[in-house]
C-alpha cells in the first residue's frame, strides 16, 4: 500500500479521536508509509502503515523507544496508539511528539553545502557520541533490513566481490537512517527513529557522508567532524556498506554521487586488506 495514493480518512479520524487531538489536514505530509501532520495543539503527528512481517522483524515502537535515550538532542515523545488493520494485514501506529525547533536541513542527498554552524557540527557530534554510549536489545534497520554480520558481507560483496576482510569487531546503537532529511538546521535535531538500534560502528557516520557526496566541501566536513568513527576499521567497513548501495550494478545512472562513490570504495577495499 502506498499511502500516497490511498485514501486515509478513516485512519486519520481514529487518530484524532484516541489522541484527542486535530490534525491539520491540509498540511499532511504524505510518504509510501507515513503520514504526518501538525496539530491544533502545537504537535506533529507521524503515522505509519507496518506490514505484520516488518513488525516481526523490526517490532513497532522505534520512537516511543527512543525517548529513554539520554543526551541525543530529539523532538520529545507525548504519546502513542497503535491499532491491528482489519484482516491482520498489517499494523497502524501514530506517535506524537513536539514540534521540531525548525526546519530539515534538506533532502536525503544534499547538492549544495547547506553553510551550517560549528555550534550545529558540535550538537551532532554530542548527539552520536552520547547515542553511541546507550544500551539497548533493538537491532537497527537501516532499509527496512535488520543488520547482521551476513547482511553486511552480503551487500558489498554484491557490489564488491573482491572486497575482504569486512567482519565487523564493536556494535553499538545507532539511529540507521542518518541522512539530510532527518536532522534539522541551524539548531540541530535528530529524529524519525524508527529504525535505531545496535548496528556496526560508525553506521550514522558513514550514512551521512555517503548522503554528502555530491558536495565534495560537506563529504570533508563530515569526515573532520566524525573522523574516530570513519578512520577505525569497522568505519571503512561500514563505508563501503553505505558505498555499496550507490555504486552497485544497480545504481542510478543520474545519482550524481556514483563516480565519487566507486573511487572512495575502491580506496576502502585497498584500505581493508591491508588491516
């Protein structure tokens, strides 16, 4: 079900009426599987359609989860409801949270350098490194996909498979989805967790330099201000993880990060042998 193509004023009225709060619809925010909207009480609420088999996998409550995170700058968690579709075909849930302090820096993938203040850099890396600490039985999704240490061999070697050495040494928790769209500038904020969890070091590191590819000045940026978890091995591995996915046999012939991609992962596997 894409959720941008589907009527959804039934689920909309079940919101409303278990939060006790009014959506303002004209200003909905709709995705594949999410929707989201602000409130009459100064509110955002996000709503997610889960398949029964990702709820499985993954559980459902990401966001509600993550408000005992501590010292991860984050919108606060209000509430929750979730409810099973009729037909047991999948399971809906809306959290509801405050506002975020202002707007997404940009899209998941920057083309230009967003100009953002050392105070910003210096939240973010507060953020990872006190999310880093936590402790937590969640294993993160990034994708949609559990991750393991055979996930991970699996997608570079699809793309990579003459790459070696790529086993993994310290988990630790991460949000898994860290890309331009879900972090708020000029005061920094993360959210949309649905996806955290335990994953290799460096995963968030990786996923947001990847995201600045296409913006040589932002990549270096990314890499002066998360350089720990980028220079250790496990941050290469997880490097040409995130790598992979852009300069696969797959990859988008227009995503402007692809050649840039292939030579930075060629650059890991040499790296990686020599480990």
């Amino acid at each position: 079900m894409d959720l941008r193509n589907e009527s959804i004023d039934a689920v909309l009225e079940i919101v409303e009426q278990r939060l006790g709060a009014v959506l303002d619809r004209t200003s909905l925010v709709c995705k594949r599987r999410t929707v989201g909207g602000p409130t009459d009480r100064s509110t955002w609420v996000r709503i997610e359609r889960r398949p029964w088999s990702r709820a499985q996998e993954q559980g459902w409550d990401g966001i509600e989860a993550a408000a005992a995170l501590s010292g991860v700058a984050m919108p606060r968690w209000t509430g929750s409801i979730a409810w099973p579709e009729l037909g047991d075909g999948a399971i809906w849930r809306a959290d509801e949270t405050f506002l975020l302090p202002a707007a997404p820096v940009g899209t998941a993938i920057m083309a230009t350098d967003p100009g953002l203040p050392d105070s910003w850099w210096a939240a973010l890396g507060t953020s990872l490194d006190a999310l880093a600490k936590q402790h937590t039985v969640r294993m993160a999704t990034p994708d949609t996909v559990a991750i393991s240490q055979q996930h991970v061999d699996e997608v570079i070697r699809a793309a990579f498979p003459f790459a070696v050495n790529t086993e993994v040494a310290s988990w630790q928790p991460a949000h898994a989805d860290l890309n331009w769209a879900n972090v708020t500038g000029s005061e920094f904020c993360l959210f949309d967790w649905e996806d955290w969890g335990m994953a290799p070091r460096g995963l968030d590191s990786a996923s947001l330099l990847a995201a600045s590819l296409a913006v040589p000045a932002l990549a270096d940026r990314v890499r002066r201000e998360r350089r720990a978890d980028l220079a250790s091995r496990d941050g290469k591995v997880m490097q040409l993880f995130v790598l992979a996915r852009i300069a696969s046999p797959h990859a988008h012939p227009a995503d402007p990060r692809v050649e840039r991609a292939l030579a930075e992962a060629m650059q890991l596997v040499h790296d990686l042998q020599r480990i």
